[in-house]
C-alpha cells in the first residue's frame, strides 16, 4: 500500500495536500484498491461551500458506490475535469493525476484532526 509521508489522511480514506489555502483531495490507494475498477464518478459539488464529513460526489466501481467524504471543509473550488473521461485513473494514479477535487478551505485548523502516513497506515491493517 502506498502512503506518501507528504499527505495528510481522513478515516474515511480520503487525502488530502494543502498549498496554501487550497487542498487537493483524493482518495487513498487502499481505498481505491478496496473499491476496485472505478467506472463512474459522480462530483457535482463545485462550487459549493461544504462541511467536514459532508459527502461531495459518489465514485462507483463495478461491484459498489462509496461516498467521497470532505476531509475539510471549505468551497469546492474545482473537479478534476479529466475523470469524467478516464475515471479509472483514480486507480491508477491516486495520489497523481487521479485527485477528485480542489477546496478552498475555510478552517484550516481541521488539518490537525488528520493523520499522519503512519497512523493512517495503522488503520488500514
């Protein structure tokens, strides 16, 4: 399982990387594994202002649907516009090319209930 020490991480299997006030959020290489072939995704959240845990989009693999889930909260800035055409990169290159989306953060202070590589690590054994 890959687990980039430069990310931060949700329970719920999303990361996250911050540059500045912006956060890219993706969802980990052991979720995508679990979820297996993704074949759809369903983001229809930019723009809108969402909270921590909310769910911003749905990624459907071929046996199931799980819930893409805020690590933070703030504005949907952006959707990755190239999974709409090859979602099945987020299998791929989860970490990469395969980030769902862009958020504008609006508590920055939320980073700190995240993991680390390692704790995140040690939940998914």
């Amino acid at each position: 399982m890959n687990t980039p020490n430069d990310l931060k991480y949700s329970k719920d299997h999303e990361w996250v990387k911050v540059e500045g006030n912006i956060a890219t959020v993706g969802i980990t290489d052991f979720a995508q594994s679990q979820l297996g072939d993704i074949v759809f995704l369903d983001i229809q959240s930019e723009g809108e202002e969402l909270s921590e845990g909310e769910a911003f989009g749905n990624i459907e693999a071929v046996k199931t649907v799980a819930e893409a889930l805020m690590p933070v909260s703030g504005k949907v800035i952006e959707v990755n516009p190239d999974l709409e055409s090859a979602p099945e990169t987020v299998n791929s290159d989860p970490y990469g090319a395969g980030w769902l989306v862009k958020v504008e953060m609006s508590n920055a202070d939320e980073l700190n209930s995240l993991l680390d590589a390692a704790a995140y690590a040690e939940i998914c054994k």
